[in-house]
C-alpha cells in the first residue's frame, strides 16, 4: 500500500470513528431524562413477562427478540434509561454498518456523508432513544442487505447462511421491515438469472433464504394470528394526502419539521437516483427498491391498523445513501468545476484542492443548517409525562383521597404508581352511582389522558368527569407558551390538574366561586394582602386617585387591597419588583373585583420589563365595568434574565377595583 493510499485509509477510518462516536453521543445524551411514555411502558411490561414472550401470549403487534434484549435491562435497573439502551445502541452501531454499506455500494465519500446524514437524523436519534423496535428494525435490515450484498457479490454457502441468519434476526423484530427481504429474494433472483447462474448457485442461495425460513418456524402461529387480527375490520383507505404525510415525514427526518427540509431532502434523493442510476445503476436500484418497498405496500395493501412513520424507519438508510450520492455527485462536479477555474487562472495545486473543498461543504451546510435546528427542537419536547403526573397526584393527595385511573390508561399510569398506594387509593367506579357515592365521601382524583380515546373506552367516568367539571379558558393558554403539552389529568367535580412539559397548575372549583392554587411556590410577597401592604409599592397617579388595603369584601381571607378613582383619569395600582430568570415559563394570576362609577377600565395581569433601557409593558387582557371576583391568568415567557415590575391591575376612570390572590410561578425552562 502506498503512502498516499495509507494516508487516506487512515484519514477515512479516522473520519468513520468520529461520526460513530458523534451518533453515540447524540443518542446517549439525556437518555434517561423524560418519562416513559405508553408504548414504552407497554414494552417494559412486556418485557417483565419473559419467557411468556415465547408462549404466543404477547398482546402487542411485534415479534419477540427485541423485547428478550430489554428483559435483562429492566429486571436489574428501574430506570427511564434502562428500556432504551437496547434502541439507543442499535441506531448507534446502524450508523457503523450504514457506512460500511455504504463503501461497498456507493464508495468511500458517499458512504461518510450517508453515515453522517443518519448520525445527526433527529428521526433517527428521536427513535434511537425510544423503548420500542423500530431502531433495531433499521440496525438489522441494513445488516440484512450487507451481508445479502456480499453473498449474492462474492458467493458461497457460508456468506449465505450468515445472511439467512441476519434476515431471521430480522424477521422476529419487525413484519413490517420483512418487506426489505421480500426486496433482497427479487433481487436475488434477478440476479441469478442475469448471470445465467447454475443450478448449485440456485441451491445455495436459496439455502440462505431457506434457513431464515426454517429458524423462523417457530413463531409461524403467532404470525397467523397476528394476520388474522389485521384483517378484522375493513381496510382503511391509503389516499394520496395519508401517503404524503407519511413520505414527508420520514423525508423531513423529524416528524415536526418543516416543508423546507422535506423539500431539500426530497431533492437530494432524486438527484442521487438519477446520478446513481448513471454510475452505479445496480447499488442504486438496489437502495431505490429498499427505500420504495414500504410505500408501494401501503398503497397495494391498505392496513388495517394505524400506520406511522416510525414504522417506517427501516426504509431511513437507504434515504440516507441515495440523498449522501446526490450531494457526493453534486458536491463532486461543484469541486470540479472549482478546480478547473483555479487551474485556468494557474493556481496551485493546494489552493485548487482547497477550493474544490470549499465548494463540497457549500452543498452539504444548506442540509446540515436545518437539520441542526430541528435536533436542538428535539431534546427539549417530550411525549407524555405518566412520571410527573403520577408523582404529582401521590405528593398531593390527602388521607381518604380517592383515585380513579382512566381505563385507556390503566396499567401505563399504574407503572409510576406505588403498588402501596394505590391499593389504598385508587378506586374503580363502574356507573354513575359509583361516581356519586364515590363523590359523596371522598376527594376524587380523575386522571386520564387522550380524550378522544378515553371519552370512548371510560365513556361513564370521562362523561360524569366532563359533566361536572367547568371548562377553563385560561388553560389553553399554557400549551402554546410551553410549546409542549404532554398530558391533561382531570380530577373529579371539585378540582383539576393540568399537566405542561415544565410543571403542574392546579385548580379547585367551590361553590362561591373557583381560586387558583400552585404546586410550586409563591413568588409574589403577600400575594393575598394578609399582612397589609407589607411588599407592596403604591402608585397613584392622580389626585383623586386611593390606594388601600380592604378589609370589608374580599375575596378570601381577611383583607385585599383596593384601587379607587373619585375623577377621570388613571388611578394607578399597587406593585412589586420581581426577578425572572431567562427562558423561563411563568403563571401570572390574580383575582378582581370592580364597581364602576364612570367608564371604569384597566388593563388585567400588567408587567413591565427593560429591553436596552427601554419600558416594555405586557398584559392580558382589557376589563371594564363592574363584576364580581373574576379570575385572570397569563403565561409570561421570558427571553433574558430581568427584574419585572408587575401590577396585577391597573386602572383608570371612576370607580374601585380590589385585587386579592396574586401569585407568580415559575413554570421552569422553556425551549429556546
């Protein structure tokens, strides 16, 4: 090997290293950190039965051998992270055999961009991190078509056997992925007759194929009955907008991504196609028909059952490969191009060889820019937070609390429930005179989430819950500020729990009238005015402006304070300094009570930042009028680390506001 030669093998591997290494990382990073969400509590439960896997009694639509790897990891570790290992290190080593593809089909430039490409993937890495099979699926399908590749490339009984034996591995992970091999038999016997094969050449690669099918003997009953419960109910209809969706996810590699990078990815795989089919016409047809197989099953077969792209994600690295030949090819004739400029204008070689560098990177950072910004989106999103909600629940519940779970729930909510605790409080009202008696005696903790769902399998809790519950409007607003929402809880008649990615509000209904209650600490000093207007400031702007403390009608408690205007014009309002920290969610809340004289208004929940010296005022809403203890609330998002000056009301006119229960909570952090 020449020293030239030796330097570049030596670079490559170098480079192939450190984009393992990268897609360890990514895919370790905060492995542990979010809760559990269904589906992979459903996998810890399956995998908690063992041996049971194996006797056909497994409720869930996947083969077994993914959920025997987890077994040992959830019976020696209780964690978030134990379940996940087994996915996290499939999508690493995916990555690994991905490049080593890639090398064999596309060369050495294409194979790192593909690796690269299916490195950093927030697709790849949001399921990498993910209790279910759908990163071992990808892991064994691209092993499946590499050692099919060999095989069918390089002969012999044993290269097809390892391949039968990588094709059953496959086989018991996923139904779904078994389309790559239906792909790699078509493929063979293409093949095969191309070359004019002989009768043993026949024979032994139809060994390979013959032992995956013998191994897999085993679990032919349950893939009967697996099919027979696919086929109940009438097939659902794959339109052209259900299919596009599905396609444009799996392009956009991350479900939450915008039409941009779909757009640009999509691009990248035609031209791949059209500059493979020109180069390397039989690897690209061979990534083409493994990327399309899924699709065109969908539209010949329509499913039954509810399809997502995460079921899809076998069908990524190929995706991969093509879009990294298109760049490779686009990037290669940039280079070029590139070169032969420097070259007529004499440059040198090592400026040309710069150059053509240059122009290779200026392809790839437009995809790695937008790929870049939906990865840092993903860290900080989350599915369904059980763990907090059954923390919250068991932290604040009281001595006679009864605690009824929704039934679509059921054993996933139990997961984070002490087995103690709920044998003392969990009940389970069957009619709406269970819910009565229930109701009658004890406070009645409803927790539940998907409401489509829940209204439909719990339909007598979810109905009684609903009906004796009244809607607030002012809980919406912490979805869109929060960005995330992970799960709503309802909680009996007399209170309610809403659940944001950050923290818990909650919420007690009394017949005078409803009061906000915080899980998390007060941040406002003498939110209620109990002792006076101890940490409060007084700004009154006119004249005939009053600021004082009330002790004849208040909303709870002793006192409240008062706002009170005797001639037009503004009154002011009582006030605090508060210090917010940076990228962080806030609960502004308040309530008010006003008697109008003369066009009483003002505005509710106000708060006052500095933006480079410069007042900025925010509010919630407008009020005029007169009414009668009104609750307000208001997320407040904060950008950069300030000190507030919030008034819970401000006023103007003639009349008096009071104001009672101010309270400011911190939310936690938001995404940046």
């Amino acid at each position: 090997m020449s020293q030239t030669r030796q330097g570049s093998w030596t670079l490559h591997t170098a480079m192939a290293l450190a984009i393992l290494a990268s897609a360890v990382a990514l895919r370790s990073l905060e492995l542990g950190g979010k809760s559990l969400w269904m589906d992979e509590i459903a996998t810890v439960i399956d995998a908690r039965s063992g041996a049971e896997l194996l006797s056909y009694r497994i409720s869930w639509d996947h083969p077994p051998l993914f959920f025997l790897l987890v077994t040992p990891f959830v019976r020696l570790w209780d964690a978030e992270w134990a379940p996940r290992v087994v996915s996290a290190l499939s999508g690493s080593l995916a990555v690994l055999v991905i490049y080593w593809l890639g090398r064999h089909l596309l060369g050495r430039r294409a194979a790192l961009l593909a690796g690269v490409f299916l490195a950093i993937s927030p697709f790849a890495i949001y399921y990498s991190q993910e209790a279910r099979p759908c990163a071992m699926a990808s892991l064994l399908a691209t092993v499946a078509v590499l050692t099919w590749h060999n095989a069918i490339k390089l002969g012999g009984a044993g290269r097809w056997l390892l391949f039968g034996a990588c094709a059953a591995l496959l086989a018991y992970t996923s139904y779904l992925a078994c389309l790559v091999l239906v792909v790699l038999a078509l493929g063979t016997a293409v093949v095969c007759a191309a070359r004019r094969a002989s009768w043993k050449d026949w024979g032994i690669a139809a060994g390979g194929f013959g032992l995956c099918g013998v191994l897999y003997l085993p679990w032919l009953p349950q893939v009967q009955a697996f099919l027979l419960r696919s086929l109940e109910g009438a097939p659902r209809a794959v339109t052209p907008a259900a299919l596009w969706r599905v396609f444009h996810q799996l392009m956009s590699l991350f479900p939450d991504a915008g039409p941009e990078l779909a757009a640009l990815t999509c691009a990248l795989l035609v031209l791949g196609v059209l500059s493979g089919f020109l180069r390397r016409r039989s690897a690209t047809l061979l990534l083409a028909a493994w990327f399309a197989a899924p699709f065109l099953f969908l539209i010949l077969f329509p499913p039954r059952r509810w399809i997502h792209p995460r079921h899809l994600l076998f069908a990524l690295p190929p995706l991969c490969c093509l879009a990294a030949e298109g760049v490779s090819f686009l990037g290669g004739a940039l280079a070029t191009l590139a070169r032969r400029l420097a070259a007529a204008r004499g440059a040198r070689p090592s400026f040309k060889r710069a150059i053509g560098a240059a122009a290779f990177l200026a392809v790839c950072a437009p995809l790695a820019v937008p790929w870049s910004m939906t990865l840092a989106r993903y860290y900080a999103g989350e599915k369904q937070n059980y763990r907090d909600a059954a923390r919250y629940v068991q932290e604040n519940s009281w001595p006679g609390d009864a605690v009824v779970i929704g039934s679509f729930d059921g054993v996933v909510l139990e997961h984070y429930f002490s087995k103690a605790y709920l044998s003392s409080y969990q009940a389970r009202p069957a009619s709406a005179q269970d819910w009565e008696e229930l109701v009658g005696s004890h406070r009645v903790w409803y927790v539940y989430s998907f409401p489509s769902i829940t209204s439909v399998r719990d339909k007598v809790s979810y109905t009684y819950a609903r009906s004796h519950l009244r809607e607030r409007a002012e809980f919406p607003a912490l979805q869109p500020d929060l960005a995330v929402t992970v799960l709503r809880s309802e909680l009996g008649p007399d209170q309610e729990v809403v659940a944001s990615r950050a923290s818990w509000a909650a919420f007690l209904q009394e017949e005078r009238g409803q009061r906000w209650l915080q899980a998390q600490p007060n941040l406002v000093r003498n939110g209620a005015f109990e002792a006076g207007s101890e940490g409060w400031l007084a700004f009154a702007a006119g004249p005939s402006a009053r600021l004082s403390v009330d002790s004849a009608d208040c909303y709870e408690g002793a006192q409240c304070a008062r706002v009170s205007n005797a001639s037009p014009g503004y009154a002011g309002g009582w006030y605090q300094r508060i210090d917010l920290a940076g990228h962080h969610a806030y609960a502004y809340a308040c309530r008010l009570r006003a008697v109008e004289d003369q066009q009483w208004k003002g505005r509710a929940l106000y708060w006052e930042t500095q933006a480079e010296g410069v007042p900025q005022g925010h509010w919630t809403s407008e009020w005029g009028g007169s009414f009668d203890w009104n609750p307000y609330l208001a997320v407040l998002v904060v950008d950069d680390p300030t000190e507030a000056v919030i008034l819970p009301v401000t006023a103007e006119g003639m009349g008096s506001v009071w104001i009672d229960d101010v309270q400011i909570v911190d939310l936690g952090v938001v995404s940046e």
